[in-house]
C-alpha cells in the first residue's frame, strides 16, 4: 500500500515563507513587549489620580451620610 504513495521533497520556497512569517511575527511580538516598556503619559497618571480621589470622596461622603442616618 506504501508503495504507491509519492515520496515528499522538502520545498525550499515553503520554507523560506514559513521562516519568514515566524520573523515577522516575532518582531511584532517584540514591538508590542517594547511599547509596554514606556514610561506613561504623566498628564493620563495625573487625571487618573484625580479620578480616583474623585471617587474615594463621593464614597466616603456617601458612607458619612449613612452613619448619620443610621445614628438619628
């Protein structure tokens, strides 16, 4: 049954297509590994911050009026 079957020869050229979308993708992988790398914009890290506090407020004065609430 073997016999009959053809014998495979590696393709040079599928190989070299192979190889070099490994490249490809890998030097995507390392740019994407890289852009992680950068120090944040300081302006987003302080509006973020604020945002933060913001929210950190409104609940403590949300929870301050439930104490009260709760106390009369």
């Amino acid at each position: 049954m073997n016999e009959h079957l053809p014998l495979l020869a590696p393709d040079s050229s599928r190989g070299e297509r192979t190889r070099t979308r490994c490249h490809d993708r890998l030097a995507a992988r390392r740019q994407r590994l890289e852009a992680r790398k950068r120090r944040p914009n300081p302006a987003g890290v302080a509006v973020e911050r604020l945002l933060l506090a913001g929210v950190c407020l409104v609940y403590l004065i949300s929870m301050a009026g439930n104490v009260i609430g709760i106390v009369r």
